[in-house]
C-alpha cells in the first residue's frame, strides 16, 4: 500500500470527508472541477477552465453568438470533446494512482458507451 492510498483510507474512514469527497466526484463527474466547486457552467468563458487557475490574461469572446459545444444530457455525463475525454484519462490515471477503485468504472463509463451529444 503507498503513502497516497493509505492517506486516501485514513480520509475515507472519516464521515465529512467521505461526503466532501463525494460532493467533488459529483462535480467532476458532470465536467466541473472537484477541487474549487465550479460546476461546468460556471467555467471562463474565455479558456474553459475552472477558478483554480488565474484568468486575468483569458482572450474574452466578442459576442456569445458562438455555438455552444454539445452538452451531454446522460445520467453519467461523458465525454463530448477531446478536452473533456483529456481531463477524465487524466482523471482515470490519478484514480490509478491512489487506488480508488470506485472512480475508475464511473470515469470509464465517461469515455464509452452511446452519447447523443457526441457527433
């Protein structure tokens, strides 16, 4: 057992951060970012990413006139784009890494399977 999934169980063992970690899975799960709570409506519209990172030098779009990209409307959110299929490989690889076996089918379950978003 590594040092990262003996913290991880340590973690688990605790009711408030079982729920916290459930909470930020749900996030992540619907395109949004687990670590600061920005759901994925709520991401910069200038460069699609989450409040963890500074957006003083994002390039705003002139006008909303842009086509949305195609949103997912599934019980389990997957994968649309090739930014959204990038996070969650990401995403797989870091549930790997600490061994959380219950992550790994949802974030798969993200990249397969019929999605009528997906074109």
């Amino acid at each position: 057992m590594t040092e990262r999934s003996r913290n991880f169980a340590e973690a688990m063992a605790n009711p408030i951060d079982r729920s916290t970690f459930a909470d930020s899975l749900d996030i992540a799960l619907g395109g949004g970012c687990g670590r600061c709570d920005t759901e994925r409506d709520h991401l910069c519209v200038g460069c699609s990413r989450c409040r963890c990172f500074d957006h003083d030098n994002c390039t705003r779009p002139e006008s909303q006139t842009q086509a949305p990209a195609p949103a997912c409307s599934c019980f389990i959110a997957h994968a649309v784009t090739s930014d959204d299929r990038e996070r969650i490989s990401e995403a797989i690889a870091y549930a790997r890494d600490i061994g959380d076996l219950q992550a790994q089918p949802l974030l798969l379950a993200q990249l397969t399977g019929p999605c009528p978003a997906r074109t």
